[in-house]
C-alpha cells in the first residue's frame, strides 16, 4: 500500500507541475522522481505508518486548492485530517488563496469552510475521547499545559542544532527552491505555510522529517523553477540570428 500511494502521488504531482506550472514533461518527471527520493518518502515506505497516506492528501489538497473546488478540498482536507493532524493546514492554505476583501461575502464564507478542517480535527479528537488541543501525547494546551523540554530544546545549542539538522533533511538541497520564492505568485502564496508547519513540526511532533514532508507541492516547484529558467534562456539563445546578405 505504502509503494501504491507514493507511485500514485508521484503521477498525480507530475501531473499537477505541467497543468499548474508549465513545466516540460521531463522537468515534471524529475519533480516526481524527486517526491519519491526525499527522507519522507524513503524514510516511511518500507513499514507501516501513515506518511505516505498523508503525502497523497497533501496533494490532493494542493490540486483541491489551486483549483478553488470547495467540494474536493473538503473531502480531502477532512480525510487528510483524520490521517494526520497537522494537515490542518489545509484551513489556512485555502483562507489565503481565496482571501479578497472587496466581497465581503465571499470572505465569510471562505472564512467558514477554511474552519472546517481545523473544526474536524477539534471533533475527531473529542469523539475519540481526547483533548481538542492535545499535543505531545497528553499534553492539553486548553489546561495551560504545555512539553516542558521544548524550551529546552529551542533555547539550547544541541537542541537548536538538532531540529535544524532535522529540517534540513525534509528536503536537504531543494531548499535553495526559497530562493525563487517570488517567480511564481501561486507558489509565493503558498509558500506562507511553510513557516507555520514548521513550527507545528517542532512545537508538537517529535517526527520533524515526515511532518515537513507534506509541503513538497510547494518547496519542489519552487526547486524546479531554475531548471525551467535554464530552459527559457537556451531557447531565447537560439533564437537569436544573424542575417547574412
């Protein structure tokens, strides 16, 4: 199942980098090889666990959001939320990509379903007999209680080094992609997660690696964009003639 999940959202993210995008096929194809080469993805395949369900979620919101389906990323952001929590996310990527202050309608109801995913989350853990804001396995934030050792572990040399040897790792080398932040608006816009699921990794999962991995539509776009510059600026170069009479 695991190898079937990762094969499928290495397609369908394929798929999502030429329609989306517009990249060539082949640099679409290296963006997919490289979904399916980076630590989350590797690190997950080979035994049970929920990353690499999580993963195709993840996808499957980005496609729901860039596409502004309501009804996709609903059903996607409440079964990706109810296979890994921090895919919450989902309520602030679709409140910022619909965000417009001239219709005020429009933004309250793009305000009301951007809450339904974090309102699924609060529910599913209630049902299940939890805390709504539990975090760090028994920890509830509603109580005033908070993991003691992660002051420790921000405020301290080895656990600072730590958690961004962590971070690096997620994505290693394709985090020069930040560099190109401002190439595409679409992926600039989604870029404002990145921050906030990174402090979500840190702050209540101990699993920074996998967690960060649900940002790949993101960061490998962003990544691909010097190929697609390389690209742009051999094909103007061949443009260019000189006449001879």
């Amino acid at each position: 199942m695991n190898i079937s999940l990762t094969l499928l959202t290495a397609l369908i993210f394929t798929i999502y980098l030429i329609r989306y995008f517009d990249f060539t096929k082949q640099i679409a194809m290296l963006g997919g090889i490289l979904f399916i080469t980076m630590f989350p993805s590797t690190s997950t395949i080979a035994f049970p666990s929920m990353e690499p369900v999580s993963l195709f979620f993840s996808m499957l919101i980005f496609y729901a959001v860039i596409n502004k389906n309501v009804f996709l990323f609903l059903l996607f952001a409440i079964s990706g939320v109810a296979t890994k929590e921090v895919l919450a996310i989902s309520s602030l990527l679709w409140f910022v990509m619909t965000f417009q202050l001239k219709d005020k309608k429009a933004l309250l109801l793009n305000t009301l379903i951007s809450s339904i995913p974090v309102i699924t989350f609060m529910l599913i853990r209630s049902i299940m007999g939890g805390n709504p804001l539990e975090v760090n396995y028994g920890y509830n934030l509603l109580k005033g209680e908070f993991p003691q050792n992660y002051g420790a572990r921000l405020f301290n040399f080895s656990g600072l080094f730590s958690i961004t040897i962590k971070t690096f790792l997620s994505f290693s080398f394709l985090w020069l992609g930040l560099l190109n932040i401002r190439k595409n608006k679409t992926l600039m816009k989604f870029s404002i997660i990145i921050p906030f699921v990174i402090l979500a990794a840190i702050l209540l999962s101990s699993r920074i690696t996998r967690v960060l991995g649900i940002i790949f539509p993101v960061v490998i776009p962003l990544f691909l964009l010097f190929f697609n510059n390389l690209k742009s600026h051999q094909i103007k170069t061949a443009t260019v003639q000189i006449p001879f009479n």
